[in-house]
C-alpha cells in the first residue's frame, strides 16, 4: 500500500508542475535585439524579436516598446495576436519579413542602451539592457559589437540549439541573454516550444519507475 501510495503522490506531482515552470517566462518576452546591425549608419536596419513562451495565443495589441527617453518607438497595430511558441519582428524599412515596420532609434550603449516591452496600458512586460548606464535586469547583458545580437538563451546552460525556444528567464539579464550571429524570427517561422526542465523530466521518469514497480509488485502478488 505505501509503494502504491508513493506511485500515486509521484504521479500527482508530475501532473501538476507546468512545464517551463520556474525560470521559464510565463508572458511574452524580448528574445532578441540588434542595436549595431551595420557599419556606419543603423537607420533602417535595426530589429526586435518577440517569443511568446506560452502555451496559449497572446494579445498584443497596442503594445509599445522603446527606451525609457523614447518609449514610443513601436506600436503594435490593434488585433495582433501572437500564438504559442511564436516569435513576432519589428523592424526598420530596410528588415526583411518583418511583422511590424516601425523607426527605431536602438543605442548600442550610455543610457539609451535599453529596450522595455509595455502593454498597451502601460504595464511592463519585459526589458533588458547592454551598458551599466542604461535600465536592466539585475546586471547589463555584454553590449554587442558590430553586426551582433543580443539573443535570450533556452535554458541556463544552452544558447540555442535550433529547436527549441528561447524562453529562459530569471530576471537577470547578464545570465538570460547570450551575443551571436543575428537569427530574426517572423510569425511565418514554425512555433518551437520552450525546453522543458530537467527537475520535471527527472520527476515524470521517476514517478513512471515508481508506478511501473508497483504494477509488478502487484501483479506477483496476484499469482
């Protein structure tokens, strides 16, 4: 009876931890930037991703973004919505498959050298930041060098892997995002879901071992 309690208790656990739990974001977040696309001047070739991390469509209808000087340097157009596990670009006149076109005036560093993601009332969705000057999470990501992005890692040991969405966040800035070859997302791309993490894979393998023991414990004693 306590092995078929403890198969129970597992299996319970298992089935109510969502995946992405915990340092996963639950709510749309930046997962890319490129304040220095080009040698000489940016204007036009400047970009933002966005990836939704959630299981379900999220509306970001006039949602704006920006630095805290210039906080209205994009307006996502009424009726937007992104789906699961999708990324959504804005994007200067000069960015091909954008979403959303908009003039973006992005420092590469001093104060400026930051982006927040507000919600159509005001709120704060995300922000990250590239020199100790400028607003972030925590500590400032390593500012890019030229023809660089900043993009947000899968999880805390891995960068990218083509598979999976970048979703990790722990609010710190320094550790969530990671600078490498610019990689822009545009709704047309596929969905890619979040890792899962390895404590809820480690857990659900267990609770299967539990169960599975007890299932041949039982059927023994019924012989």
């Amino acid at each position: 009876m306590l092995l078929a309690a403890a198969a129970v208790a597992a299996m319970v656990v298992v089935a109510g931890i969502e995946v992405g739990a915990g340092s996963y974001a639950n709510h749309v977040v930046i997962s890319e930037v490129i304040p220095n696309p080009v040698e000489g001047t940016d204007d036009g070739y400047q970009w933002i991703e966005l990836y939704n991390p959630t299981g379900e469509p999220v509306d970001i209808s006039a949602w704006t973004g920006g630095s805290a000087e210039t906080s209205d340097q994009f307006t996502i157009p009424e009726g937007t919505s992104m789906d699961a596990y999708t990324c959504y670009l804005i994007g200067d006149i000069d960015v091909f498959l954008k979403d959303h076109e908009a003039y973006l005036t992005i420092a590469s560093r001093g104060e400026d050298a930051h982006l927040i993601l507000r919600t159509a009332s005001g709120t704060v969705v995300d922000q990250v930041g590239w020199d100790s000057n400028a607003v972030y999470e925590t500590a400032p990501c390593a500012r890019p060098d030229e023809g660089l992005s900043l993009q947000r890692k899968i999880n805390d040991t891995l960068d990218y892997d083509g598979i999976h969405g970048p979703g990790w966040d722990t609010d710190d800035n320094s550790a969530d995002f990671f600078v490498g070859t610019p990689d822009p997302r545009c709704s047309d791309y596929p969905p890619v879901p979040p890792l899962p993490e390895l404590a809820p894979l480690i857990l659900f393998a267990t609770g299967l071992c539990i169960l599975a023991g007890y299932m041949l414990w039982a059927r023994r004693r019924t012989h």
